[in-house]
C-alpha cells in the first residue's frame, strides 16, 4: 500500500491576501486532522517530545486525534501547554518536534503544529473546559509581563493554587502575541484573547496599563502588597539600530514600533484612527521572523516591499515557511546588502537608503559565513519608509529601578535554569533572561520558574 503523504493544510491565495490581514494559513478539518494522525506511528520512545521545550505528549495526543476524541486530546495538551492555538501556529516546529519526528528521516514528518492548532481551535470552539485550579493556598504571587512567559508562569501557579496577579505595561495582555505577530499569522481576538480567557477562568487577574518599575515597584510588591515571590517575564522589547547616518530622519522606524501600530493599535482597520505611514516603497532591514512581519505587513499596506540582508537567502534566520510566504506574496528579497547610510530630502524625510553589495567570506565563530563588503559597489535604492528589524534586547527600566536585580553585559537578567535571580524570591524568564528567543521557550522558563517558586514558597 502506498505511504499516506502528509496532508497539506489550505491557504488563502497569494494574491489574495497580500491585500489583507485575514488568516494565511487555514488549518485542518476534523477529516484532514485524523487521517494526518494516522501517519503517526506512536513511537515508544518519541524523539518529537524530547524536542519540544515544554514536552508536550505528542503521540498520545496525536492517538486521540486519530481516534476522533479531540476534546481529550485538548485535555493532554493542557496538561503541558496553555496555548495550544498560539503554538500550533508560531512555533518553529520543524526544528523542534518536527524535526526530529522519525518519519522526517525518509520522507515527511507529521505535521505535529497543524494537529496542535486543529486540537486547540477545536477545544476552544467546542468551550472544553482543559484545566482546573485547586483550592486557594492563600499566598499571593507577582507576574510582571503578559507575554508567553508570564502566562505560562502564572498557569502552572494558578493550578497549584496560587493567588496570582500578572502586571503588564501595555492596554492589552499578550506581549509578542498581541504586539508583534501580525494578525494575518496569528488572529488576536479569536485566538491569543480567548486562550488568555482561560487563564482568568482559573482565577489569574490581570492588571494592564501597569509599568512595574514606574507605577510599582518589585520591592513594593514584595514589600508592601503581600507577594511572596515575583516572576519577571518582561520580555526584550528594546529595538536595535544600525547607528548609520540618517536613522533619525522622519521615516526611519523600528519594526516593533512599525507593528505595534498595525497590530495592538490597529492600524491597518480603517475604524480606528492610528496614523501608519509607509508611502509607496519600503525597505526593511533584517531576515528573521520580525523582519518578514514587518514586511508583510507593509505589502499589505499597499507599498512595494523589499528585505534588504546582509547575507545569503540559505543565511535566513527566519523560519522556510515565512520566506515561502513572503515570496508568494510578492516581496522583494535584497540578499547580501548592507546599508551604509539613509538620505533624505531638505524637508528631512527619508528618500533612499544607500547599500553596498555583500560576498560570503570564511565562516565566523557562530559556523555562518561572515559577510565582507565587495569594494566599488555602493549603490541607492530609493525608498519612502526604512523598517529596522535588526534584533531587540531587554529594557533596562526593571533591572535599574530593583536593588541587587543582577543583568549580563546585554541588559538581560541574569537567572539559574529554575529561573532563580540574584534576588531571593524573584525569579525571572523568556526574552529577558535569553534576549529574543522564541514563544515556546519562553512557555517553558515560565513553566520551570512557576515549580521553582512553589517550591521556594514551601520553603518559606
Ligand atoms: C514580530 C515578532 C515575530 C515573532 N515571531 C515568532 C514566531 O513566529 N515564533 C516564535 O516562536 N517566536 C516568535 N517571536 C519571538 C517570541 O514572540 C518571543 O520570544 C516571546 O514572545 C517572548 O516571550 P516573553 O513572555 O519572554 O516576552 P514578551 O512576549 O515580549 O512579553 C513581555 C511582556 O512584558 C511587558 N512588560 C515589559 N516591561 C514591563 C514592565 N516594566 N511592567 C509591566 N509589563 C512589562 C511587555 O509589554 C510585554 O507584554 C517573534 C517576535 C516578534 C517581535
Ligand atoms: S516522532 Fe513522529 S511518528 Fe514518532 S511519535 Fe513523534 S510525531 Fe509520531
């Protein structure tokens, strides 16, 4: 008999949907789903979880589903992950649990993401109640940041049976989810809002519009509001620059200023009144994941978009299927170019962003060929708004306004694996201790610091 292929997921037309910010990519119908859950072969010892950075139990999972018992194989899922939606959608599955799946060896790995999103979509429209708290314990535990750390933090205490407030900065909860990933890859409302609701559904308050650092402090937390502990998931939101002449022009803008607006600010929906600027021609500087939202989201707007990166198309950071999709969606890719310097008009506004062309020299420290400027190449390509998406770091404001908080050279929080920082019982995950990572590790720090805090409570 031949081998079931792996069962592609529908997509909205290219060109279609370079022209809105609806969903890319459609996932799978309940048919799809088992038939795809079929070509796993439940391995006994399943290399695909030992890749997962918060161990999901992916073929008993996978089992339900080829089963038809969707709504317990919600239930498995959440006893590791509360954001199976999320997940199922942004994570780089193909170098985690799909990458190590042994049917990846000599054909097609299952599609373990698009089962995770099918399962958590399916759950959420069909109100499966995944988890329970236990009864209070009484102790009150501080989380600062709403992002995937925070949330995953305050799920494992909440189930244990604390009391937990999570303080976020910005209007809605969600961090990077809410922020910076685009809507057409990850839909706010129906998705990242309704698996947030069941955090509150186990008792988790949250409290927006609070700058810890500025509105409170973690001392006064501790000190004064009855917090045992505090967990610090702030995340790295910090844009990087080029520091090229001409980054101050009007025009020039980071990439999480860029999404921001087009995301928790919507202004891509004409309903709301948030200024975007793009004129007709972008440039966005940088490869990874942030750089191709960026420019996606600016193709979009209806500019002609263009990535400009210093290396090679296989030098890429940002994940195959992003790049897949930008190229279908028509972006432009600018390999191994590096900008110099950004011109403008006497009005001060952005016109062109001067380039040289780039070769690929002897591989650095990291294993990637270093880029080396080819001389006598500089060359202009004129342009009406520059993205910068070069890497962000941590904001310096929790670390400078708490005593003994101790950060690295980067500005990130220095913090053990448990999570444990320099200060007893503060403990610390994600973005701001590893700088720009991804949504699952930052799941799994905020797992691993929720056990140590219970633990460190208990201990009290
Ligand atoms: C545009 C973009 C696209 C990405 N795409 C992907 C992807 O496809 N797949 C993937 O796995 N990862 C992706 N990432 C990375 C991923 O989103 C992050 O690694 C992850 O969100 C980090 O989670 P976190 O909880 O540590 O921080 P964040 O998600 O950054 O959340 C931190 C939260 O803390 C709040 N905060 C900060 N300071 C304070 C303060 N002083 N007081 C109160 N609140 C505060 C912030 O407002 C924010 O809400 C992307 C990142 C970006 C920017
Ligand atoms: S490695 Fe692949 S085939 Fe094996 S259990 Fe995991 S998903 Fe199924």
């Amino acid at each position: 008999m031949a081998k079931q292929p792996r069962v592609a997921q529908a997509e909205q037309d290219p060109k279609v949907r370079a022209t809105n910010f609806e969903e890319v990519s459609l996932g799978y119908t309940i048919e799809q789903a088992m038939l795809e859950a079929s070509r796993c072969i439940n391995c006994k010892n399943p290399r695909c979880v030992v890749q997962c950075p918060v161990s999901v139990k992916i073929p008993e999972f996978i089992s339900l589903v080829k089963a038809g018992d969707i709504a317990a194989a919600a239930k498995v899922i959440a006893e590791d992950s509360s954001l199976p939606s999320v997940c199922g959608r942004v994570c780089p599955q193909e170098e985690q649990c799909e990458g190590a799946c042994i049917l990846g060896i000599k054909g097609e790995s299952v599609a373990v993401g698009i089962l995770e999103r099918f399962v958590g979509d399916w759950a959420r429209k069909n109100n499966v109640n995944t988890v329970s708290a236990m009864p209070s314990n009484g102790n009150k535990v501080a989380v600062v940041g709403s992002g995937p750390a925070g949330l995953a933090c305050a799920t494992d205490l909440a189930k244990l049976g604390y009391e937990v407030t999570i303080f976020e900065a910005l209007h809605k909860p969600g961090g990077v989810l809410q922020y910076g990933i685009p809507e057409f890859r990850l839909p706010k409302d129906e998705v990242v809002a309704a698996e947030i609701a069941n955090l509150t559904k186990l008792g988790v308050k949250i409290e927006c519009d609070v700058v810890v650092g500025r509105t409170v402090t973690i001392q006064d937390l501790m000190d004064k509001e009855g917090y045992k502990a505090v967990f610090i998931g702030s995340g790295a939101g910090l844009p990087k620059f080029m520091n090229i002449g001409g980054e101050n022009l009007n025009g020039v803008v980071s990439a999480n200023e860029f999404l921001t607006r087009a995301n928790l600010m919507h202004a891509y929906d004409d309903s709301y009144d948030t200024p975007i600027y793009t004129g007709s021609k972008v440039v966005v500087v940088g490869g990874g994941n942030v750089a191709m939202d960026a420019v996606r989201t600016a193709q979009r707007l209806g500019a002609e978009s263009h990535i400009v990166y210093r290396r090679g198309e296989a030098e890429l950071p940002a994940r195959k299927e992003e790049i897949h999709h930008a190229k279908q969606e028509g972006i432009q890719f600018d390999m191994l170019t590096n900008p110099v310097e950004i011109l403008g008009s006497s009005e001060g506004w952005v016109e062109a962003i001067r380039c040289v062309k780039m070769e690929l020299g002897e591989p650095d420290a990291s294993g990637r060929r270093s880029p080396q400027v080819v001389k006598g190449s500089e060359f202009d390509i004129e342009c009406s708004l520059v993205i910068m998406a070069l890497g962000t770091s941590p904001n310096p404001l929790i670390v400078s306004t708490t005593d003994n908080l101790e950060s690295n050279k980067w500005g990130c929080i220095v913090a053990d694996d448990s999570g444990a920082t320099s200060r007893s019982g503060v403990f610390a995950g994600g973005d701001a201790v590893t700088g720009a990572a991804t949504v699952i590790l930052a799941m799994g720090a905020g797992r691993s610091a929720a056990a140590a805090i219970d633990t460190y409570i208990k201990n009290l």
